[in-house]
C-alpha cells in the first residue's frame, strides 16, 4: 500500500525537523510522537478512519476540537495538559504549511484554533522551615543517604529540572572558585549556575567517595541508582518523596505537594526575596522569555496582598460616611 501524506509528514516533522533540524531532546520529541499517538487512536476509534489510511485533509478544525473534547471528557485531561497537546498540533502543521502550501489555508484555520482558558494556579513553594526539614532527613551515616543529600542540595542550590539533574555527569561539575554546575535546558541550550559553599563541599566529598573526581570519569552519571545507572525522572521523584513524607512525620502540619518541580520554585522564589533582579533569574533558572519568571513576582505579590489582608482583618474598623449625607456634595452634583 502507498503510505499517505499524513504518514510521510508525520514521520519527517518527529524524525527529521524537530529532531535534527530544531536539535530537540528525545524526551521532547517523545511527547510529540505521543500526541499524535492519541490523535491516530481518536481517528480509529471514534471516527472508525483506519489509521492507514487517514490523510492530512481529514484532520480539519471539527476533528481536532472533538480530539480536545475528548481528552477533556473521556480521558479527563486537564486543560493545561490539552493546551499541550493543542500546541504539539500547532507545531506540526506550522511545519505543513510551509512543506505543503496547497494546504495553507487548512494548516491556517488549524493553527487559529484557541487555547483552552484556565485558572492560573499560584506558584507552590516551600517556606524555608520544610525546605531545611526535608534536606535534613537523609542519613549521611549511609552512602544512599549520603548521595540524597547531595542530590536534594543540588536540586535546590541549581533551580534544575528534574530532566537536567538526571543527565548531570562528572564533568558537568566545576569545584574551582567559583564552583559552578553545567545544565543542559530546554532546546539543548547550556547554562552554568553557580553553588553555594555547602553545596560545593558535598559535591566535593561525593565525587571522592564515588571516585568520580579522576579525568577519565567526566562522562560517567553524577547521580547513580543501586544498579550503579543513572538515575531516572521517576527514581527521583522517589528519593524526594521518601524524605519528604519523613519530613511530614516531623511536622504533621506539612501537607502541601511536593515535587522536584517545587525545589526550582522555590529557588526562584528565594531570589526574588533576597533582591535578585528578574533579568538574573531568568537566566540563572533557563527561562526562554521573562514571562515565564514573572510568575514569581505576582505570586509574590499575592503573598504581600495575603498579609495586608490579615492586618488589616485586625485593625479597628472605621465607619466612612455615607456620601449621601454630604449636602454640600449633593449640590454641587445637582448644579452639574
């Protein structure tokens, strides 16, 4: 059978333009090749178009918006997580247009499609009680305890994402002054973030007893499991977990969630607390536009807001007048 344009388009925007032309990682191009995973399934079994024969013409505006409703309704997708997979059909025919301008104005009225509006959750962060609890709760009497302490400092001290802390290796790690850490971010783009002195001399003593401070280790993992592999989003999703629900048995109040998401957070937070101008977060946590860092600032600016609101709970209350009973106001109202 002749493979279809959809088919031969799909497999060159996942293979050949966002893998070698935009240099995306595998796990972005992964989440690509998901969404259209999701969108063949829709096509099979809701709209009965066998997959092999499905073409770039059927998927139009009414197609795509029943996907969306779908993942909402069947799958019960939040509407963050359909903005995503909205965004991954944007880029495809994005990329369609320009490979296929017979169907320009198709690709046109696909990309016109809106994101779906949604609540802007505000930015959960950890006060700096709970966050010293929780990286007091390794063993350093163990080696695995010894190695969670590390690697919870350096998620902390980096603003890394989880991604970026499980790829760090040996030579990643620079202890001269000024000690710093090399992070690959998003679209493959390289930053150096600097470490704290306590930071520093944990990494110190973890790359001497690991045996990583030799030039020939440079490309071996900096954060190793048990099998002595490089450890996993999900391993430390389990190592963070671990400590924290330890972290709770000490304070029974502790109950918001945590994440290795919640370390980066809560470091841009701290920034900003301490001074730190916008420009210098942005890129010190690898954000691509301010935008994106000024979450920060309103959140922060929330959190001013909370306070006045509870002093001002407290203050005695004033009567203000009516303005009404302001005859001289009433006049000069009425001459208008």
């Amino acid at each position: 059978m002749k493979p279809t344009d959809l088919s031969v388009h799909v497999t060159r925007f996942l293979t050949d333009h966002l893998a070698a032309q935009r240099n995306l990682s595998a796990n972005t191009v992964r989440a690509y090749r998901d969404v259209f995973t999701l969108l063949l399934r829709f096509c099979r079994d809701h709209r009965d178009i066998a997959i092999e024969r499905l073409t770039l013409k059927d998927i139009d505006v009414v197609l795509v918006e029943a996907f969306l409703d779908h993942l909402a309704n069947d799958r019960a997708s939040s509407v963050r997580t359909q903005n995503h997979r909205l965004a991954a059909i944007h880029s495809f025919f994005r990329y369609v247009q320009t490979e296929v301008p017979d169907h320009l104005l198709q690709c046109q009225r696909i990309l016109a499609i809106p994101i779906r509006r949604h609540g802007q959750a505000l930015v959960g962060y950890l006060s700096r009680e709970y966050l010293s609890e929780i990286l007091a709760q390794p063993d350093l009497q163990t080696r695995v305890g010894r190695r969670d302490a590390v690697l919870l400092s350096v998620l902390y001290d980096t603003g890394a994402r989880v991604q970026e802390l499980v790829d760090l290796s040996a030579g990643d790690v620079r202890l001269t002054s000024p000690a710093q850490v090399r992070l690959l971010g998003k679209g493959r783009k390289m930053r150096a973030v600097p470490l704290m002195d306590n930071t520093t001399q944990l990494l110190r003593e973890h790359l001497r007893e690991h045996r990583l401070d030799q030039p020939e280790c440079a490309d071996h993992p900096l954060f190793t499991n048990r099998q002595n592999k490089r450890l996993t989003r999900w391993g430390v999703q389990y190592i963070l977990k671990k400590h924290v629900d330890a972290a709770r048995c000490v304070h029974p109040g502790f109950t918001q969630p945590v994440s290795p998401h919640s370390f980066r957070h809560t470091k841009g937070m701290h920034l900003l607390q301490s001074g730190v101008s916008m420009d210098i977060i942005r890129d010190f946590l690898g954000h691509v536009d301010i935008s994106t860092t000024q979450i920060y600032a309103r959140a922060n600016l929330e959190m001013k807001r909370n306070a006045l609101n509870s002093v001002s709970a407290t203050s005695p209350v004033q009567t203000i007048p009516s303005w009404k009973e302001d005859h001289s106001l009433l006049e000069w109202l009425h001459s208008l």
